[in-house]
C-alpha cells in the first residue's frame, strides 16, 4: 500500500481499470501499489501534483513529559520540542 496527498478540492481517484478511492477534500488515500506505480509514472505524478509513497509509521512504547507544557514527546527527546524545557521519563 501507499499514500496519496490530494490537492485541495479532490475528492479522490479513479483510476483506468475502474477502481475508485474516494477521501475528504484535500485528505489523502491509500492505494494498492500497482496504483501507486501508474500514478508515480502518470503526467500527474511526474508533474507533482500527486505523490504515492510509502506509509511508514513509528511508533515507541515510552515517552518523555515536559513537566512545563505537558507535551509528551518521543523517548529520546531531552528537550520539549514545543517549550525547550528538559523532558522526564514518563
């Protein structure tokens, strides 16, 4: 699978073999990776106006509290990356 930034006003894909994938205005679709290969070779995709990429997710179990603004931030922050202050192992 992958991802597909639509540009604002879209409402999603039809592609030539007659699958549709349909979103919110300006969201985004996953699509199989065959479609993705077409909209990455199409004048669209070479143009920019869509990108298909993989999806890639992180995802740690721990994470580290500012003790100022409350933020929790991944586990190998020290510092708050909203205030600066030191993080603490939460």
């Amino acid at each position: 699978m992958a991802r597909v930034e639509l540009p604002g006003g879209c409402y999603g894909l039809e592609c030539a073999d007659g699958t549709k994938y349909t979103a919110d205005p300006g969201g985004h679709i996953d699509v199989s990776d065959r479609h993705a290969a077409a909209i990455k070779s199409s004048q669209h995709g070479q143009t920019g106006m869509l990108s298909a990429s993989k999806a890639y997710h992180l995802g740690t179990k721990g994470g580290r509290r500012c003790p100022r603004c409350r933020f929790l931030a991944q586990v190998w922050a020290a510092d708050c990356p909203h205030c600066g202050a030191a993080t603490e192992t939460e």
